[in-house]
C-alpha cells in the first residue's frame, strides 16, 4: 500500500511539473511573439520578459530574439539569473506633508498655503509596460477652512423685487458663515446680455433708459465685476444698494459670459487658493455657444478675461462660451458653482449641474428672500462630497480609483473616484492604480496631476517609464565582437549598425540574398535551404518560428526540432524526456526512443517480495512472465495450478502427523523439502524476507485444520515450517441440543393450542351475538289460528222479520 502511494505521488509531482512547466511556456509565449532584437524592445513586451545576457546562451541557428522569454523559460534553457535582465517598476514619495489636524477657534492661524488636505503632495513612478504602480491618496477635510464666495446676480428687469433683498445680504451671510470658518470673504457681480441687437434694443433711448414707463433703469451691461472679493460685508451692503436694474429683449439672458469672466478674471475678482464658491442667481435660461449668431458674432469664446475698469469689454466681438469651455475652466480654476433659480427653470439648471461636476441648484423664491439658506444647504452639500480627477494622461497610460469612504463603503470604476457625506474631519482613502501599455516615443518623461473638484491642492505625479534594460548604457560602440565594429555589443548581443545586418552584423544589406550566401545554408548533398525550415541571412540559418510558440527549429542548417520526437500516450518522449534534434533525451529511471520504459520495478513486484514472483522479468516497468501456466501483473496467477499449500499438504500431513493418504508412502513421495516444527502460527516466517513464501491452512483426514508456510531459497531447497498441533474443532454437546429440540416442539405445540382456543372463542362470540340481533328484530303475528273453530254456532231464520 504504501508503494502504491509512492508511486500515486510521484506521478502527480511530474503532472503537475509538466503542467506548470506549460503555463510558464505560455506566458512566455507573448515574448517570443514579439521577436525583440533587443533588451529594451524585450522589456517592453511584457513585465514577465526577461533578456538573457549571456554571451552564449543561444544555440545554433537560434535568432537574436530567442534570448526574451519568460523568465522561468530562461532559467530551464540554461541562462543564470544574475544574467537576466528583468527591471522593475518602483514608486518613489517626493513630498508628503501631513494633514492638517486644526480646530476653528484655535490660538494658531494659519495661511492658506499651509493648510493640507491631501497627502501625498508628490511623487515619481517608474513605470514598466504591463506592470501597474498602485500607490495610496488621503484627503481630510480641514476644520475651519477659509471660504471665498462671489454672487453673480441677474439685474434684468425681472430681478427688480430680488435686488431689494440682496442689499442687505452681505452683512447677514457674513454672520451666517462664521459658523463655518473664521476665513470668509464675498464679492458681488451682475449681468444682464450682450450690448448687440436683438438681445436688446439699440436705440438711443433704449441704451440710456431700456426699461418701460417711469422706471429708472441703468444701460444694459454684458457683465460688471461690482465688488471683488472683500471680507467687509458692510461694504458689500453699500455698494450694492447703490446698484439698479437693467433690461433687455429676449428671455435668455448672458450668464455664460459673465460666469467664463468670473473664472478666469482670477486677479480682478480677488480670488485665493481656498474653497471657491460662485453663487448664480437668476430667474431665466441662459444663452450659450451658437446664439451669438443671431447678433452677427461667430468667433468663439477665447476663454481669456477681457475686464476694463471692471466690465466685460468684447461681448460683442466673442460668441457666449459652450457648456464644455465652461465645465473646463470652472475645473481649472477650482470653482464650485451654486446655481440659485426659481421654481420655473429648475429642470433647466438641473440637467446642466449634471454637466457641470461639483455644482448644486438651490430653489430661489419669488424675490430671493431665502438665498442665506440656500447658500448654506448648497455649501454643505458640495462640501460633503470629494471627487477626484486627473489631468490628460500621456498616451497609452490608464489609471483607476478604488475609493474607500466612510462606513466601510467602497467602489471602483467611475464610483471610485468619489466619496460621499464627509464631515469637516472626516479622512478618506482612494487607492490609484497607473499602468503604462507602451513607452512613449521620445522615451521623455511626463507628469501628471491629480486633485480634488473644487480644491486648489493637488498631487503631482512625475511619471518615469522604464524602456531600456541598465545593460543597454554599458554597452561597447563599434565593438570587435560584432563583426569588425560593425555594430554596439550590449546585454549580449550585438546591435547592428545602419545598413549591417546578421547576428554579429557581418553582412551588409546588399548581400543579403547573394547566391554564394545560400550555398552557407545547404547541407551537404542537399538542395534545401535551411532544410526549408529557416531563411538564409548573412551565410546563416535563422530558424523560422512557428505557430506554437513551444516548438522550436535548430541547428546550424534549422534540421533539428523539439517536436518531432517519438511519442507515447500522446506525449512527446511520453512526458518523460526532453525532445532534443528530435531525438529523446530520457529523465533518469526512464529509457527507449520514447522514454516510455520505465526502469523502476516496483510495479514487478509480487506480494511475497519477488520481482515477477520469480516466475518472470520485469521489462519497462511490466511483467514477462517466464513460466507460461503464470500469468497476471506479476506473474501470480496460474488458473491450473493447484497452488503451494494444495500440492504440498498431504506430504506435509504424513510427515508431520504421521497420517493422511501418502501415509504409507511418506518416505519415498513426501522427502523433498526440509521441515522444521514450530509450537504457534506467531511462530512461523513472515513475509518480507528474501525467499518467496507462502502461508497455508489445510484440513487432515480429522477435519481439523493444521498451518504451514513453503518456500524456496536461493539454492533451489525447499523449506516446510509447521504448526506442531493441528487445531481440532470440538464435537456437539447431545444433550442440550435435545432438550433443546423437545422444548422447541413443546412450545410450538401450545402456541397452535393457544390460537386454535382463541380462534372458538371469537368464533363463538360472533354467533351468540348474531342470534341476539335477530331475536330483537322479530315481530310475531297476532291474527288468529286459521285451523281454530269456535264452539259457538249461530243459525239466523231466514223468514224472520224482525218482528
């Protein structure tokens, strides 16, 4: 049993070798594809690819490429792994201040420049096709944060009743805020549309005064920076009451101008690297990118400020600036934008906030009296939520987020650039994730940015990519090895100069397909060449490749292969060889053309410990068995035979007890062996020893049942061990077997008493209570007798009258 296991366990450790000895071909197999000619060509095609060095690693007729392949596949072929050249991919923390840790209130006040939200701040990947560098972003949201806030007002004429109300705002939001930060500044801008027709009337009258009846109106403005950011809110109060409504024609108004000046009017507004909130309050639609053709403006927004004494000056040589130029340049500069409308055009600003990324709609009432709340709710909403995005990534770069946010909630994909209801303290984790699929082709390096919607900080990523292997740099111009300096030795090999060509780059172009080249590549008394299996460059072979990756040409002439060998079961060398110039080259214990012979005889071994239980040989692993009435695996099974113990025992029985049918016979029949008494079975050989043996058990003339083992020793004598005392099984005891029998008889005879008086009583029950049933149901006839007469007779007078 346990040589069966051996032999279970073997097999499965070269199954399994053979198997992963396959997936490792496999994975190699993308290298060889490639057909590097060089170390970095190599490292590129893959992050398992390795370049083997070695000056000789390759064998005859084996191109330049054959030195990339899997790194395990290079191992087997024979190249030392201190020749192999593998670089990796590694991640390098430039800066990394900590997050700020700070309470409103505190004694401490900090700039904000030096508050920190995010951490890392930069860093350097080195990047290797294939292999993805993953390294760990944490953002926290600083307590006590300074806030800028500009509000950007519709003063058309519908907004009349709103200004009233947004007068007295700065004071009132001022104190509203200081329970947010203690940082906090406003400013104020307004827009009405473009000074063109038909946006709006152009006639004089209508320039001075656009608004009907006694209404006193300002001239209609595109956009008018009122107030840059200030933390005076009493400031914001005057200089707002002193603004007045404007008008125009059509319902769309020109918000997009003014809200593309706001963003990059960065120096005019005041803006700081702190949370930037842009408040949008208006009561109508807005124009944007193609309108302007209805006033005869078709250039595009240049996204450039074009302030002059604080108004936009070019809204009538620029077209309004598209969705998309907008979304780009609020990202760019940080803003978070909170568009304030009333109830009519929610769906409106709704479905653009969609576009527009960190951006919230509040609902504005009839005359903006709840625009404080409306602030706060939109500030909190924004606030809470943390969206990360990257710059433009050089080509063939991909990067992915996995978020992991409060609450153990965490997301990949799109959702892992996000985290959702974060309080002022909370800390998130994202985990990114940057993997290059091909090098660039100035091989320079490139940086990119990854930040926070709606923040100023950022990280700065310096990306590195690994495209040559560190042999390259010490590699020999014009080197000697690589035909008379035709070429640069490097990792091994030689790289050929401009127009050289060949391995050691011996021929130039021109030769190439020169008749005297191919005589190089032809067998002698051959008109093959590269035996058909190859091109002929330079005088050379180079084996052609094939399809399977696994099968391999060589050879100075490509005549040999690794595939081509005799199989068994299916397998080259039956899986227990290496196919070499198609011939195989077998494991130890294996041997035959196709390593299909095994030398280990364990399989020949017969349960008394005999190879082919001495009857046969034992050739690859299988009985030949000898003597022609043995058959079987191991030469045990003989179906005439009548066995060991059968053949021997009446001689064993004469001799040893003097009885039997060769009783009389003994000593002419019966003197073939030696036999030796022994007083127990414990006492007799066991198996294992070196001469076959066999355990008997056979019954005498007595019946009782006597042991004895045969063998045969290596001189050919055989030798008989017996039990001394047969084992006789005692005879029946009469008496209690009889009484036995005669109760037996006793007790069935009752037993049928029994049933037969119980079957009478029920039987006789059922008839009594029959009877009674039929005496109750009886009902007898009270008329008379029919044969009774009475004793009385009465004669009647027939002529009596009555009289």
């Amino acid at each position: 049993m346990a040589e069966a296991n051996f032999k279970w366990l073997t097999c499965a450790g070269i199954l399994c070798c053979l198997i992963w000895h396959g997936f490792a071909q496999q994975g190699g197999s993308d290298c060889i594809k490639a057909n590097a000619k060089s170390c970095g060509e190599c490292i590129q095609a893959g992050p398992n690819c390795g370049w083997c060095k070695k000056t000789d690693f390759l064998q005859e007729g084996e191109p330049t490429s054959a030195r990339c392949d899997d790194l395990a596949a290079l191992k087997s072929k024979g190249c030392p792994m201190e020749d192999i050249e593998n670089p990796r991919g590694s991640k390098q923390v430039l800066e990394n201040r900590e997050v700020t840790n700070r309470k409103k209130g505190a004694a401490e006040k900090l700039k904000p420049e030096a508050i920190t939200q995010i951490q890392p701040q930069k860093l350097a990947l080195h990047l290797r096709v294939g292999e993805p560098q993953t390294f760990s972003l944490k953002f926290k949201r600083a307590e006590d944060y300074p806030i800028d806030l500009y509000y950007l007002m519709d003063l058309s004429y519908s907004m009349k009743d709103d200004l009233e109300n947004v007068k007295s705002l700065g004071t009132a939001l001022m104190l509203e805020m200081e329970k947010i930060t203690s940082d906090f500044r406003i400013g104020f801008g307004s827009f009405v549309e473009k000074t063109v027709m038909p946006y709006i009337s152009t006639t004089p009258a209508k320039l001075r005064n656009p608004c009907t009846g006694d209404q006193n109106c300002t001239s209609p403005f595109s956009y008018k920076n009122v107030l840059s950011l200030t933390s005076e809110g009493n400031k914001f109060n005057e200089l707002v009451g002193k603004q007045h409504i404007s008008g125009n024609l059509d319902s769309p108004e020109g918000g997009f101008d003014a809200i593309m000046q706001v963003a990059v009017c960065g120096e005019q507004i005041g803006w700081r690297n702190v949370t930037r909130l842009l408040v949008f309050s208006t009561d109508a639609g807005f124009h944007f990118a193609g309108d302007g053709k209805l006033g005869g403006i078709v250039l595009p927004n240049d996204g450039k400020c074009h302030l002059e004494n604080n108004v936009y000056t070019m809204s009538h040589y620029y077209d309004y600036p598209s969705i998309a130029h907008l979304v780009q340049k609020l990202s760019e500069n940080n803003i978070q934008t909170i568009f304030a409308v009333t109830e009519e055009f929610q769906a409106v600003y709704k479905e653009l906030k969609n576009l527009i990324p960190k951006s919230a709609v509040g609902t504005l009432s009839s005359n903006s009296s709840n625009v404080i709340q409306l602030i706060i709710d939109a500030y909190n909403s924004l606030s809470s939520e943390v969206i990360l995005e990257n710059t433009k990534l050089p080509k063939g770069v991909t990067i992915s987020y996995k978020s992991f946010c409060k609450n153990g909630v965490n997301d990949t994909q799109e959702d892992g650039r996000k985290c959702s209801n974060i309080s002022i303290g909370d800390e998130v984790r994202f985990e990114i994730n940057i993997t290059a699929n091909e090098c660039p082709k100035k091989e320079q390096n490139e940086t990119i940015k990854i930040k926070p919607l709606g923040f100023t900080e950022e990280v700065e990523i310096n990306l590195q990519f690994i495209c040559e292997c560190q042999c390259q740099s010490e590699g020999e111009p014009n080197s000697p090895a690589c035909h008379a300096g035709n070429g640069t030795f490097e990792c091994g090999a030689c790289r050929c100069n401009e127009g050289r060509i060949g391995r050691l780059c011996e021929c130039s172009t021109d030769e190439v397909n020169s008749e005297d080249m191919d005589a190089y590549c032809r067998r002698e008394n051959s008109t093959e060449i590269c035996s058909n299996n190859g091109e002929c460059i330079c005088g050379q072979c180079v084996c052609k490749k094939r399809e399977n990756t696994n099968e391999v040409y060589s050879g100075k002439y490509c005549e040999c292969d690794n595939f081509n060998c005799d199989r068994s079961n299916g397998l080259i060398c039956g899986g227990n060889g290496i196919c070499k110039c198609r011939v195989c080259e077998c494991f130890p214990n294996f041997t035959g053309s196709a390593c299909d012979c095994s030398l280990d005889t364990t399989p020949c071994m017969a349960s008394n410990g005999q190879i082919c239980n001495g009857r046969g040989t034992c050739e690859c692993g299988t009985c030949n068995c000898t003597d022609p009435k043995f058959q079987g695996p191991t030469c045990e099974m003989c179906q005439t035979c009548l066995g060991v113990c059968a053949e021997h025992k009446d001689c064993v029985q004469c001799r040893a007890f003097d009885k039997g049918e060769k009783k009389e016979t003994c000593s002419q029949e019966c003197m073939h062996f030696n036999m030796t008494r022994v007083e127990s079975r414990d006492k007799l050989p066991q198996p294992g020893q070196s001469d076959p043996l066999s355990h008997c058990k056979e019954k005498d003339v007595d019946d009782c049942w006597f042991y004895f083992t045969y063998s045969v020793n290596s001189n050919g004598e055989a030798n008989v061990h017996v039990v001394e005392t047969p084992e006789c099984p005692s005879g029946p005891d009469i008496i209690p077997i009889v009484a036995g029998v005669v109760a037996g008889i006793v007790l069935i005879g009752l037993a049928l008493l029994l049933i037969w008086k119980l079957l009478m009583i029920i039987h006789d029950r059922r008839e009594f209570a029959k009877f009674e049933k039929e005496k109750m149901n009886a009902k007898w006839d009270t008329g008379e007798n029919p044969i009774y007469k009475s004793a009385v007779t009465t004669v009647v007078n027939p002529k009596y009258e009555g009289k």
